[in-house]
C-alpha cells in the first residue's frame, strides 16, 4: 500500500513550540489590556447552529455566502464560528443577563473558521482577541474599545497604524442612505461583476464592499453615509470623537470604511497597517446596537472588535520585533556521569519538579561529555551533575550554565540553592 503523508488542511497551519513564544506575547499582551479595561473572559463553544450566524452576520455577505464550514448531522446544521461576535451575544442572551447583570464586559482570543482563498495574513483557520461590552449606548465606551484595540499594537511596539472610524447611522439615516446608494449604482449595474448585480437586490450596501477593483472603481464617488446622519447619531458620533479625545487620540474619519458585516450600527472603526497592503485590516469592529434583539434577546445596544493574530504576527515579523523572543528551556538539565546513575538522576529531576523547578535529562545514553554538551546547547540555567562519589556523599554538582561556576550542595538543599539564586 502506498505511504500517504498529511498535510495540515489547506489555509490552516500548526502553531510549534518555536513559534509559541510569539503567540504567547500576543495572548498575553490581550489579557493584559483586557484585565486591564474591566473585561472578563467568556469561551462560547466553536460551533454554533448555522442559522445564528446567518441571522447575526447577515444573510448576503461573503462570510455566509461563501465562508462557512457547515456541518450538517441529522436535522440539525451546526457550522464553525467564523467570527465571535454572534456566538457571545448568543450566551449573552441565554444566561440571561440582560435582566440580572446588563452591563457586561467580555473578551475572547481564539481560533475562527472562514473557507477563504488563502493568501498572506488570510487563513481558513485563524486567530482573534475580540472584545464585545454589551448593555450600553454611552459613547464613551465606543472610544473606549478602540483605543484598547489601538493600545495592543502599541503595547507590542507596533507604530504607525492607521485608527480609522466613520458611521454607518441607524434606521431612518440608513434607509434614506440606502436609497441615495441605489440611485446612485442603478445607472450603472450592468458594468458591476454578477454577484454585486445579484447584491443590489438583495442588500445595496454589500456592493461597496465588492473585493473586485473594477466594481470599486464604479463605486468610486457613492454618497458617504455621514452625510445621512440624523441628529441623534451625528451627535453619538461626535461625542464618540470628543472621547477618543479625552483619551488622548486624534481621530481619523474614513467614510469609506463600511464593514462587510450587516450587524454594525452607527460607529464602525478599522485599523489599518499600510505596510501590509491593501487588505490590511488588522482590527475591525464598531456598534450593533440591534443585534441583540435580533438573536432573541431584549433591545440591548453593544460594541466591541476582533483583531486578527495572522496579519499582526506577520507586521511584528517584518519589522523584527519577534527577535530575541525564545523557547523557554526548563531550568535545569540533570547530568548522570555513567549509565549507573540512572535512577538517581530520575530521582533528582522528580525532587526538582517536586519544588517547583523544571528539570529534564538525557533518555538517549549519551556519554558524560555529549550531556554537558547538550546541557549548554540549550538555554538551560544549570546543571545538576552525579556520579558515584556524589551519590555516596548524598551531594551533587550544581553548574551555573551562564557564569560557569560550579558548587558541591547537599543534596535535600538543592531546591532551596536553586530558588535562591533563580
Ligand atoms: P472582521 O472584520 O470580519 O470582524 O474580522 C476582524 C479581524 O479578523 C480582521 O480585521 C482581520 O484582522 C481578522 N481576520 C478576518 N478574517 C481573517 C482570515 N481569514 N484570516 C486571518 N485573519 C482574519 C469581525 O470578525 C467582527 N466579529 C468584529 C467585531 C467584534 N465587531 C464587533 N465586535
């Protein structure tokens, strides 16, 4: 029979222990800034029903129409999350804490499913922090989300990203925007690819975000929707920028930014890395103030982001502010003069995990001088050495493997010798 050999599946990719420590930096910048802002972790499962992401991302957009990974057992079809706002604005609602706790401040940093073409920074299987404060309209906290999210790159050393915002308004602004679009695109239909032909029945505003050049060409010069903006929202979005102010950004508008999910209500925000091209969002989010409702749950208005971890490792990378960050090695590496030792050095490496200390050896029979040789490879602290005479003496041989010097130490005060210099 032939040997097959596997490939991880295309679009996803195996995280090893080298690339760990970069991961780590990114989940643990996230938690940092999210303790830091009041957010508490939430974990909705992977899978949701097919049906919530549909009502939730919208019915005509890429994600449902061509994105999902979609399960279908028995009667009942379940897909991979391909984003994580809907799922948490599901368990928002099924513990019920609009009547018992509204406000509610949650995060997540975890994998997300999206069947795209895989390219650079865009993966079929991939990585977000996202952020939902669900329970109030107060514009504060809109500033507040986006100078966490802005907070993260800056946190990790990244600079010159673009913080863009605009507004997509709600009801009344958005069906005369709606309309102004129509008229707008109507005169020249025919030139837009099939489906933005087939979008402009179904949901206008989908055209705008066509990733064909040529239908964003014809688009160039479609109102901007801030200039639909009825009093109440143009005022949310002007006390969202007076915020961001008091928090020390300047704020960017950008009315081309329309977001390609149907959830969003009035503030909407990307951030952008010009270094990475032109796809090159590296955070999205904004207002749904409906969504809500929408799932089945009371009128309850929320915001929130997601950042991507792909495009983000891939800019840290090309500006080199990965370097320098290493596997973590177990502190100590526990070194048998012969084969003779062998349970010893077990029983040491067992009493070092025992106190807390991490500790491998050598399970490959290597001579004394191919252990001292694999113990100062890696990045060790110490080695700890036995041979008969320490056996017998109840010692052992404590190496610090970064000043090179050596001490005999009793062997029931190893720990302790250890723990005090670590
Ligand atoms: P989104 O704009 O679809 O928004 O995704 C947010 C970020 O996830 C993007 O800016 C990008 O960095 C990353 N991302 C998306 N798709 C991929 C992919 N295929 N490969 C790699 N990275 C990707 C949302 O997902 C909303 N749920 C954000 C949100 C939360 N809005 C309100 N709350």
């Amino acid at each position: 029979m032939m040997k097959k050999s596997y490939q991880a599946p295309r679009g996803m990719r195996d995280v090893l222990p080298e690339n760990m420590p970069a991961w780590q930096r990114l989940e643990g910048t996230a938690r940092h800034l999210a303790r830091l802002f009041g957010f508490s972790e939430v974990r909705p499962p992977l899978m949701e029903e097919t049906t919530l992401f549909t009502r939730a991302v919208g019915e005509v957009t890429d994600i449902v129409e061509k994105e999902m990974f979609t399960l279908q057992k028995g009667k009942t079809s379940l897909s991979l999350r391909p984003e994580g706002t809907a799922g948490v604005v599901r368990a928002y609602v099924q513990a019920g804490y609009a009547k018992r706790d509204p406000l509610q401040r949650m995060y997540y940093c975890g994998p997300m499913f999206r069947y795209e073409r895989p390219q650079k920074g865009r993966e079929r299987m991939f990585t977000q922090f996202g952020v939902e404060c669900i329970g109030s309209s107060d514009p504060r906290l809109d500033a507040e989300v986006m100078d966490l999210a802005a907070r993260f790159f800056e946190e990790l050393g990244l600079t010159g990203l673009e913080v863009r915002m605009n507004s997509m308004g709600d009801g009344e602004d958005r069906d005369r925007y709606r309309a102004a679009v129509t008229d707008f695109l109507r005169p020249k239909l025919g030139e837009f690819c099939e489906l933005c032909q087939s979008r402009f029945e179904r949901n206008v505003l989908r055209v705008l975000d066509c990733k064909n050049p040529a239908c964003g060409e014809l688009s160039m010069g479609a109102p901007v929707l801030i200039d639909y903006l009825g009093e109440e929202n143009r005022a949310h979005f002007e006390a969202v920028q007076s915020s961001l102010r008091d928090l020390g950004r300047e704020p960017c508008v950008d009315t081309g930014i329309v977001r390609g999910l149907d959830y969003y209500t009035r503030t909407v925000f990307e951030i952008h890395a010009p270094a990475i091209g032109a796809r090159s969002a590296l955070c999205g989010g904004g207002r749904y103030d409906h969504l809500v409702r929408d799932l089945g749950g009371p009128d309850v208005p929320a915001v929130g982001f997601a950042i991507g971890f792909s495009g983000t490792l891939i800019l840290l990378e090309q500006l080199g502010l990965l370097e320098g960050l290493e596997r973590e090695a177990p502190e100590v590496y526990v070194i048998g003069f012969s084969a003779e030792q062998k349970s010893e050095v077990l029983k040491v490496a067992g009493d070092l995990r025992r106190g807390g200390i991490s500790a491998i050896y050598d399970v490959d029979g290597r001579s004394f001088k191919a252990q001292m040789q694999a113990a100062g490879k890696g990045t060790h602290k110490y080695a700890v050495i036995l041979g008969d005479d320490e056996v017998e003496r109840g010692v052992v041989q404590l190496k610090d493997l970064g000043a090179k010097s050596q001490i005999e130490v009793p062997r029931d005060q190893l720990v302790e010798a250890i723990r005090s210099a670590l």
